[in-house]
C-alpha cells in the first residue's frame, strides 16, 4: 500500500511537470496554501476558545477567583507534551521559519504543522499571556514547506508559498487581506514583484474566505469608526508617535532581559514554577493580562473600561479615574513582563497581538490623561486605542505599513489614514534608530541567517558555506622532507597551495607552490630540507561553525587572499578560493532575481 501511494503520487508530479507550468502550478498552490493556514487559524482558535469556556464554566474550578492559578497548569501541559511527545525545544514561531527561509532552503519539519495548534491553545486558554497569531503562521509555514516538498518545489518558489501561508493565517484572524500581503512583505523581506504579488493576493483572499465559511461575519473587533481625525490633534498623534516608540523599545528590551533572567535556570522546571508563579500574581493583581487580551481591546474600544480591566483588587478606587489611569498604564508596562515571562516559562505563542493590546492600552491611557488634565483638551478615546496599537506595531515588530492597514482595514475605512501615518512613522523612525533589530530578527542577525531588502546581503545569507568548500588539496606535514612533498604531493595535485597539517589534523601552515618553486629542480635538498622550512601562515582562517558569509566575503576583501583554509572543530577541513565564491555568489544572485 505505501509503494502504490508512492508510485501514485511521482506519477501526478510527472504528469503536473508535463501539463502544469510553473507559474500555474505556483498559483494553484498558493489558493491550497492560503486556504489550509485559514484553517489552521481558525483551528487554533476554536481550540482556544473552548479551552476558555471549559475554565469559564468551572468544569475546572468553580471559584473564578482562583483563575490565577490556570497558567501555571497550562504550561505543565505544555512541558510534558514537548519532553513526551515533541521530544524537540519550542522555537519562536517567526524566527524559526525566517532560519529555514535563509539556512534551510525552506524546509520545514511536519510537525510544526501540528505542534503549534497543540502547545498554543494550552498556553493561551489556561491564561498564558501570548498572542495566536504566531502558532497560526507557523502552522501555515510547516503546511506549505512540506507540500512544496511533496511536489519537488525548488527553494525560492517554497519560500514564496511560506509567504503565502503566512499572508493566508493572518488574513484569516484578522480578516484584513491587504495587510496580511503587506506583513509578508515587510517580516519576510519578499521582493514586492508580479511574480510574487499575485500568489500572495490569492492566498490571502483564500485565507479570507476560510474565516468566513467557518466563522461567518464574526470579527475580533466589533467596532464602527465614528470620531473623524481633527487636524487640531495632530500634535498630540506626535506624542502618541514618540510614546508608542518609547514603549517599543522598552518592550523590546524588557524582552530580552527576562529571557537572559529565565536562562539562570538550567532545568525547565524550575523556569516553569517561577514562571507561572510569577504569571499568576500579575493576573491576581491586572486580570486583563490574563490570555490574549482581545476581549480588553474590545471594551476599550466601545468605551468601557470597567469592563476592560475586570475585577481587581483596587476596586474600592476605582471611582477615580486616574486610578483607572494608573491600571491602565500598569497593563502597558506589564503586558510586556507577562508575555515574556510565559515565554522564558516554556509557552507557546506569538508576539503579534501582546503588541497590540499593550498599544491600545497606552493609546487609550494617553487620551485619558489629556481629556483630564483640566486644560480643555478633548481627543477621541477610541481613536487612540486604534492607534496606540499601530504604533506599537510599527515601534515592536518594524512593520510600520502592515499597522497602517491593519487598524484601516479593522475600521472598515481609511478616516484615520492621516493620524495612523504619523504615529506609525515616528514610532518605526525612533524604534529602529534606536534598536537595530527586532525580536524575531536579533538573534539570526548574530548568526548571520537574516533576511532582509538588501539583495547582496540577502544572497549572501542564502548561501551555505559548505557549498563553497573545496577539500581537493593534498595535505604534507612539517617534517615531510622536500622530497617527500614533491613527490607524494606536488606531483599528484593541480592545486598551488599545500595546507600543513600536524598529527591531530591540525592546521599549522601553509607552502604556496611559489615558495618552493626555485627549489624543486635541486636534488640536493630533497632529502636535507623539511616542509617545515617552507612553510607560512595563513593570511586568514575561515571557521566554519562561527564565520558567515558575510564574514568569509569580508575576509577575502581584508587580506586580498584567493584561498583561505577552513577549520572546522580545531581542524583543517578544507580550503575556499575567492573564484569558487564569486562563481557561487553569482549563481545564486542571478536565481535570486529572475
């Protein structure tokens, strides 16, 4: 039976090579592509869901004010389905598939198709707070990696249906086609081209159509825009620019810190208990911490923002409205620590929309404060919450164009398209100058597997430096004699380069042909005269686990060499000449950009 299926299925890719171009079959797949990550989303969410209303109904506990205590149970799911079944550490969903996009050629494993849509919901419906929208992608990306495998797709064209799924999941979250294209184009750094827009208009349009053939016209934000920009606040969408860009940098740092902080802890476990101990005091003390927040967002939006903040131990203040300030701007600073904190825990989920909910939060605090501090100032509350989360957006995630038609397209309009282009830019501007990379791209940028508009750099970070090694010179050793090198060697290789090598394989020089060339007719020191007497330095040494290609380019540049040896675990492994890099650089340039 698995023959048959085998032969079955090389006969249909056979017949599609046959029948199918590739641009057609592109365009089938990214519809197939757009509609399965649709399903993934909603799949994950209706998991979500019912998780929260099985804990809401108090199948678990009947006493919601024990409620706290659920995020600590969740992540103990979660750990014992990685050590158990996963037997694989979580990855961040983007970053991992931002690696497999420039290191992997694309390839993803098969069970972050469903890995993600087991952890996520565990972590969130008990209350983690981390957003759904990275799991869904990542989920999306493992679906079209591996039917672009299944159908012998080549790297570029799987890493464009990766970008479709993408476009797909997020289409169908938020059911805003045109950003989820715009999200892939600026997180996937994906050249904006015919070749690569029509794809991804599918996909998302079938992203689209998933969630409203499951989900009918239900959207996650039951808003209807009715306060217009005035011109008269345009100082004040200034300083809410300045402040989300303020606020995503301290975001961006506090992330890192926490995880540097949950890295003292060797054993899962223990991150574990301090986590969900310290996850289940901010929920005791902020409840709209608590899971992914759209619920806060949705009542800051219609204006209530007793609702928004639940019952909290303050409720005794909550007459005073810079009390609700104050909680207010506490689930600003706080948001950031608590999804961190889920994270560093051992959950699972996204970045995406903690972005957003710590944006409307700040957004509506900052409307608060100037429709209250008594200088007859009055700005819409709702329209800083909308775009309090562009801001963040941009600020956090660096995608400035994907929060201006994100919050567009959540309005149903384009009203606010003035105020969101000013606070979004300004955020981006003052984020990005201040801090290079974001969470999904620091750490790949330190390892040099980052994607990014710039093509030399991007080629660069496609190629793989074991495709330029070459491992076809003859090895000699200090003590060989002159002889012994000419004959066993020099004779028997087409190379001009010698690497010198020790007992342990260890690379202690180099003889350039050059440097024995004026001896080699004199008999009298074949036997009188050792490698050792020839030998040189390297002018520089690639390592492979650490350097580049970024760095191996830079080093060609720096020390002029046209071969330079390679080490790989304190060893000589092999050598890479600067004609076989550029051969490859421009290969992979050329298939980079047709």
């Amino acid at each position: 039976m698995p023959n048959q299926k085998k032969n079955l299925l090389t006969r249909l890719v056979i017949w599609r090579f046959k029948n199918i171009s590739n641009k057609t079959f592109t365009h089938i797949l990214s519809i197939i592509v757009g509609l399965l990550a649709g399903l993934a989303s909603v799949t994950i969410k209706n998991i979500t869901y019912f998780i929260q209303a099985l804990l809401e109904q108090g199948i678990i506990f009947s006493d919601n004010q024990l409620y706290f205590v659920l995020p600590i149970l969740g992540l103990t799911l979660v750990f014992l389905y990685v050590k158990y079944v996963h037997k694989e550490r979580l990855e961040h969903a983007i970053s991992s598939i931002l690696f497999a996009l420039s290191k992997k050629k694309g390839i993803i494993n098969i069970k972050k198709v469903y890995t993600p849509l087991i952890t996520a919901p565990l972590t969130v419906g008990f209350g983690g707070s981390v957003g759904l929208l990275g799991p869904a992608v990542a989920s999306g990306a493992a679906i079209s990696s591996n039917f672009g495998k299944l159908f012998h797709i080549d790297a570029k064209t799987r890493s464009l249906l990766i970008a479709c799924a993408s476009a797909g999941a997020i289409a169908s979250i938020f059911q805003s086609p045109i950003a989820a294209i715009i999200f892939a184009v600026e997180v996937f750094s994906l050249d904006l081209t015919m070749l690569s827009m029509l794809p991804l208009l599918l996909a998302s349009i079938s992203g689209v159509l998933t969630s409203y053939f499951f989900l009918g016209n239900e959207t996650l934000f039951n808003f209807t825009l009715t306060d217009d920009f005035q011109i008269k606040d345009t100082l004040f969408y200034i300083l809410l620019g300045v402040s989300t860009a303020v606020a995503s940098i301290y975001f961006t740092k506090m992330y890192f810190a926490i995880n540097k902080f949950f890295k003292r802890f060797k054993s899962p476990k223990y991150k574990l208990l301090v986590g969900g101990l310290a996850i289940g005091v901010m929920l005791y003390l902020i409840p709209p911490l608590y899971g992914e927040g759209f619920g806060f967002i949705n009542e800051l939006l219609k204006g209530n923002h007793l609702q928004a903040l639940g019952k909290t131990p303050f409720d005794q203040y909550i007459d005073n409205i810079w009390v609700i300030i104050a909680l207010l701007f506490g689930i600003t600073i706080f948001k950031a620590v608590a999804m961190t904190t889920t994270f560093a825990a051992g959950g699972s989920g996204g970045i995406f929309i903690p972005t957003m909910v710590m944006g409307s939060a700040l957004g509506n605090v900052m409307a608060k404060v100037i429709n209250n501090v008594g200088m007859g100032f009055s700005v819409s509350e709702s329209n800083f919450t909308l775009i309090g989360m562009a801001g963040l957006i941009a600020g956090v995630i660096h995608a400035p164009l994907t929060a201006i038609f994100l919050i567009a397209e959540i309005t149903g309009g384009y009203e606010l398209f003035v105020p969101l282009m000013i606070t979004a830019a300004i955020s981006y501007l003052m984020a990005k100058n201040a801090i290079d990379y974001t969470i999904y791209t620091r750490e790949l940028a330190k390892i040099g597997a980052l994607l990014t508009h710039n093509k030399d750099q991007t080629v660069l970070t496609l190629m793989q430096i074991e495709d330029v090694i070459e491992q076809n010179f003859k090895k000699v050793y200090p003590n060989m004699t002159l002889g012994e090198m000419l004959h066993e060697s020099v004779a028997k290789s087409g190379r001009n380069i010698f690497p010198v090598v020790d007992q342990n394989k260890a690379l202690v020089g180099i003889v350039l042909l050059d440097d024995i060339r004026e001896f080699m007719f004199d008999t009298s020191l074949y036997d009188t005269t050792t490698v050792e007497t020839f030998m040189r330095s390297a002018p520089e040494y690639i390592f492979y686990e650490t350097d580049n290609m970024q760095a191996v380019m830079q080093k060609f540049q720096d020390s002029a060499a046209w071969n330079l040896p390679v080490i790989k675990d304190g060893k000589y492994y092999g050598f890479v000449s600067k004609s076989k890099l550029l051969t490859a650089y421009r290969r992979k340039l050329i298939n980079f950009t047709r």
